[in-house]
C-alpha cells in the first residue's frame, strides 16, 4: 500500500487502516564510502514507464561527460540504439540478481525517475540499501523519510546540475540510512503484520 492509498483509506473507511511498509529483500546497508565509477539506471524494458524513464535518463546524460550504464534483463532494440550515438553511455544486459547487485555496488550514483506515480519503487531500496548516492523524482518515493535519503531533481536541468554536484562527493554512508532503512526490514515489517491481525 502506498501512502496515499493509506490516506484514502483512513479517510474515508470507518475501519482502522494501518500503513505497513514494502516487503523488500534488503536487510543491511551495504553501500561502501568513497567514490563510485559510473552512474547507474537499470529497470525492465518491457514496461512503457521505464523505458520512457530511460530516455529521460539518457537525454540529461548525453549532455554530460559522466560514464552512464542502462542495465535491463531484457534488450530494447530502440535504446540500444539511442545509446550507441553517445561514448560515455552504454547498455548492459544483466542475466541475475548478482549481476545487478554489482552494478549497483560499483556506481557512485543510481539514478532513478518515473512518469507513475504509485508509491516508493522497490528499486528505490536495492539503490539505497546497496549503493551509494542516489537522484530520484517525487514520483519515484512516496515516502518522506526515504525521499530524505535521495537527491531529488525534476526536470533535465534539475537533473544535470544534481548529477555534476554529487560526482564531485565522495559517498559516505550515514547512521541516518541505516536508520530509516531499517523501518523497511522484512522482519520489522512482520511483526507489524502479526500484530496487527493478533
């Protein structure tokens, strides 16, 4: 449930609604300090948001000088194709979750964006629970204290100016991650459920 379904809910639903957080998979942060090598946006391709998002993506980095990898399980033949016209862009195609994981780990910044809005993305925490740095839009986090943990930019120019700044910064993980992530921890987020119901 997103927040904003848990507001409706609770506003127009005599029953108590109780917000629980995403199941994810993450259950430590693991992004380690200092600089990354690359920025990094991966997504399924075979959605229409996320290769729109892409070429989001792609139009603020075509601009730039910073290396830029677009990682999906599966090709598309359009981006592939887009991509080749910029040197410091390239597509990877990932085969696993390790593979993924990797790319995450070795970026200095996931950049994430959407066109949908419906609630936090679970990207959103394989990003901050394994990367480093991290630029979203409003429309990725619906999520206060998770949209704190990101850099946010709306437009190209937002964008571009984000992406300049935080290849300057060295990451540095933070006890407020680790704090706020762990509100998203499987375990946490059961117990709440079996209390709820119980």
């Amino acid at each position: 449930m997103s927040i904003d379904e848990f507001e409706y809910y609770s506003a127009n639903f005599k029953n108590e609604s109780v917000f629980l957080p995403v199941f994810q998979g993450n259950t430590e942060v693991l992004g380690e300090d200092g600089f990354g090598k690359y920025a990094l946006y991966h997504g399924d391709l075979t959605t229409s948001d996320n290769v729109k998002s892409a070429l989001f993506i792609i139009n603020v980095f075509k601009e730039l000088s910073h290396p830029l990898i677009i990682a999906s399980s599966v090709s598309n033949k359009m981006l592939v194709k887009e991509v080749s016209n910029y040197k410091n862009i390239s597509f990877q195609l990932i085969d696993a979750g390790d593979d993924l994981d990797v790319l995450i780990k070795n970026a200095h910044v996931n950049t994430l964006f959407s066109y949908q809005k419906s609630g936090t993305k679970l990207k959103v925490f394989n990003a901050l629970f394994k990367g480093k740095h991290c630029i979203v839009n409003n429309k990725m986090i619906d999520e206060i204290s998770v949209l704190r943990l990101c850099e946010v930019a709306e437009s190209k120019a937002q964008y571009k100016d984000v992406v300049n700044k935080i290849f300057k910064i060295p990451y540095t993980k933070t006890e407020n991650r680790i704090s706020v992530l762990k509100n998203y921890n499987a375990s946490i987020v059961v117990r709440e459920l079996v209390s709820t119901l119980f």
